[in-house]
C-alpha cells in the first residue's frame, strides 16, 4: 500500500497498531515519526477514552 492509504487509514481509525503492521514497521516510534504523531493527538485520543 502507499503511504497515502495508510495515512488515510490511520485518521480515520486512530489505530497506531494497525498502521504498524501495515507499514510493516518493527518499532511503532518508527510508524509514530512516519505518520507525524503529536503528543496533542496521542492526549486527545486518551482522554477520548472512558475508563
């Protein structure tokens, strides 16, 4: 896949795994540089979440 497609994916899904295993990355900081994540987003995502 291009990493146009993957990048779409993951703004849609917020999945970092997901966009790992399809960049076949070993090291998810290497998909987090690729994909530009901001500690802002990661925070967002977080508080998103209900526990």
């Amino acid at each position: 896949m291009r990493r146009t497609k993957i990048a779409q994916i993951y703004r849609k899904t917020r999945n970092l795994c997901a966009a790992q295993l399809l960049f076949e990355h070993n090291k998810m900081d290497s998909t987090v540089r690729y994909l530009g994540v901001e500690l802002e987003d990661a925070v967002v995502i977080f508080e998103a979440v209900e526990t």
